[in-house]
C-alpha cells in the first residue's frame, strides 16, 4: 500500500494524459570507430535538466556522460555494440520526470536507465523503476532511497550512510572549532526536497552540537528576492546561518546578506549553485567568507586517477558547448556514474538488472572519483562530503577560479586545502 501510495503520486501522469516532452533532442553519438562493433546500439535512458533551475548544471553534466559515451565507444561499447545515450530535458520540473521515464522504457525501449540530477527530479521517477525492477544510479540528489527503500537504488553522491546531516556536519565541526565558540545558529530552507532533506539534517547536527537555535524558517523555493527573509535572521543575531536553497534561490541570499550588511560569524552550508563557475563569476567578491558543501575540487589530494584527463577533455569543449567553463561541480560525478554501469555490465556481462544490483551492492568500483562502494539504502559506504570557503576573491572575471587557493576545502581533515577564515567578516 505504501508504495502504490508513492506511485500515485509521483507518476500520476504515466497513467493519465501523457506529459508533453520537452522537444530536446534525444543524444546520439556514437564515433566512426563504432563501426567495428556488431548488433544494434545498447541504449540508456535518462532525463536530465537542461533548461529550468538546475538547467547550467545539467548542461555540464550532460557533456561529462557524452564524453563517456565517446570514451566508451572508441574502446569497443559494451557487450560488443555501441552504446547510446537517450535523454529528454526534464526542465527541472518535477511533473515531466514520469512521462519521460514511461516513453524511454516503452517507446525507445532503452535497456538500462539512469536517474537524473537533483533530488527533486530523482524522487518521482523512483517509482518507475521499482515498478520496472530496473538498476538506478542517480546523480547528485540527498537521502531519495529514505522514502522507498529500493534495494536497486545506488546514489552518486558523496554524503554517505547518513546522507541529511552529512551535508552540513562539516559546516558545523569547524564553527566548533573556532575560538569563541558559537553558540546560536539560525536555519533557513527553500520549500524544495533537497533544501528540507539538508535542514533536517542540519537540526540533527546543530542539536548534537548543543547549539541554540533563534530561528528555523523556510521561504517558497520560487523566491528570488531574500531581503526580507535576510532581514528577519538578522533581527535574532545569531552566530551561525545555515541557508538550505537551490540556485536562483542561493543567489539572492548572497545578494540580500550583501545588500544588508548583514555579519554573522559564519555562513553557508548546504546552497546549491555556488558551486557553478557562472554563479562564482556572477557573484565575485561577495562570495567572499561564504562556507558551503561541495563534492570534488582540483585540491591536491583529490586527484584520482583519470580525473585530471577528463576535466582537460571536458573543459577544451566546454565553451564551443556553452557549458560551464570549468565543469568541477558536475562533470567527475556525471562521467563516474556511467563508469559504475559499465564496470557491473562488463563484469556480469548481462543487461539483467537483478545481476547488475547484486554486482554494484557487492563490490568497490575504481572511478575518476577514485574508489566507490555503496553501502546501506544505495548510499556511499563512507561520506566525502566537502565544505569549502570563498577566499581572496578580486573580481567578476571567471579565470580566477581556475586558481583554486579562492576556493579553500576547509573539511574534512583528510581534503583540507587551508583553514577557515573566522568570523566571516573578516575574509570580506
């Protein structure tokens, strides 16, 4: 009953009036040396934001899967036959995601699919692939699984077993370690499934922190302008801010705290979108003291194997492409999460998703993001989760980030790359 309960709500359309399909073309590359492979292409099948909300990030994402795509075909597809990437652009729009799964499973009869990006996409395509007992490897959503427990559900992202808390628990350990300690803490969240997934676990760790909380709001994720909501956490002065948005959301509290002059001791935490090249551009100097997560940076010690040649591959295409310049938030996840499909369907040699989830559930997989395993609920064996602080920032001019000292992991130990500066106003 739970799960035709979930079925009725997130695919409702599946079984109605078809959702109209953005008209975005299906991808379909395959190389020249392709013509040395036999039999019809392998298809896999995904929707991905390319328009919308998350649109600049799904862009970069989609570039890093493409390139896959080439590497893969160059070196023989898979099976013995090329592979095929179809994908439709969901618009970041949670309504299209049913649709868009039913017409990849019976239309274009791919035969393996992968999630999209971002919680809020992830979440109604779930029931699809239950139904279907398909494999789903998403990219980049928090805590999806916690809803349906599905056991073929594998998640690329680094926020480990715990995956709520994982994403500002970094953000509060190092608040702890500063001198004063803080000892309040206010909680904004955009009413979205990712920004109410990361405050609630942002409660979890600010309570095992001993922190008093002055103030736990949320705003409709349609709001751009946070002056007013900036204004209302300034009046309970508190020492820390953990904001919990989506992009054109985490833009305008940037704006607002600027605008406002508004000093906490340290802000950040759990913002999508600051960690696209665009934005930092758009944004510059203003960024400057804001601590929040990440997944991967060029740092020193997060160069894995294959990394390096991706991303020089990623970024000489990426401006002809109009993409982000750069690609450090999206492209290693995007291209990784292929690579875990291919290495299950090579290993099995079979297309059969029940040997493909028992294959991914029970072994550690080598990738650009260096050696994956999943643990409990298709989430990360061990959290990786980064929190990285703007520093030194001069200006607009997006070629700064390529130096990645603006850019400071500050958490965990084992990824640092400076230390914070604290309180906030002092790295403005």
């Amino acid at each position: 009953m739970v799960l035709e309960a979930k079925i009725r709500r997130f695919s409702g359309a599946v079984f109605g009036t078809r959702i109209a399909i953005s008209a975005l073309a299906v991808g379909a590359f395959i190389p020249t040396s392709a013509a040395a492979q036999t039999g019809e292409p392998l298809k896999i099948g995904y929707s991905m934001a390319l328009t919308g909300g998350l649109g600049p990030n799904g862009r970069s994402a989609l570039l890093a899967q493409k390139i896959w795509e080439e590497d893969t075909n160059a070196k023989g597809g898979l099976l013995g036959r090329p592979v095929k990437l179809i994908y439709y652009d969901d618009q970041t729009n949670p309504a299209t995601v049913p649709g868009i799964y039913a017409k990849l499973l019976d239309v274009d009869k791919v035969e393996l699919i992968i999630g999209p990006y971002g919680t809020n996409l992830q979440a109604p395509a779930m029931p699809i692939a239950m139904q279907r007992k398909k494999v789903f490897i998403t990219l980049l959503g928090t805590a999806v699984n916690s809803a349906f427990n599905y056991v073929n559900y594998f998640s690329m992202v680094p926020t480990g077993p715990d995956p709520k808390p994982s994403i500002t628990k970094g953000f509060v350990d190092v608040a702890l370690r500063q001198n004063p300690k803080p000892q309040t803490v206010a909680l904004v969240a955009a009413d979205g499934e990712f920004a109410l997934n990361a405050c609630e676990g942002a409660r979890e760790n600010v309570k095992a922190a001993g922190l008093t909380v002055v103030y736990d709001r949320r705003y409709p994720s349609a709001t751009t302008d946070l002056v007013p909501v900036v204004r209302a956490i300034a009046e309970t002065n508190p020492d820390l801010v953990i904001v919990c948005s989506y992009p054109p959301d985490s833009i305008g509290m940037v704006r607002g705290v600027a605008e406002l002059g508004f000093k906490p001791k340290m802000i950040g935490g759990a913002m999508v979108g600051l960690q696209s090249t665009a934005v930092k551009a758009r944004l510059g100097p203003l960024l400057n003291g804001w601590t929040n997560y990440d997944y991967w940076l060029p740092v020193p010690k997060m160069q894995f194997a294959g990394v390096d040649d991706l991303m020089k591959k990623y970024q000489a295409r990426a401006a002809v492409e109009g993409v982000d310049a750069l690609g450090y938030y999206m492209v290693p996840w995007a291209y990784a999460q292929l690579e875990i499909l291919q290495q299950a369907v090579v290993a099995t040699t079979s297309l059969d998703d029940s040997k493909l989830g028992d294959y991914i559930r029970a072994n550690t997989f080598k990738t650009v993001l260096g050696d994956v395993r999943f643990g409990s609920n298709g989430e990360w064996a061990r959290s990786r989760m980064l929190q990285v602080q703007f520093q030194n920032i001069k200006s607009n001019d997006l070629a700064q980030f390529k130096d990645i000292s603006t850019q400071v992991v500050v958490a965990p130990a084992e990824y640092e790359s400076g230390k914070v500066i604290y309180p906030y106003e002092k790295a403005k």
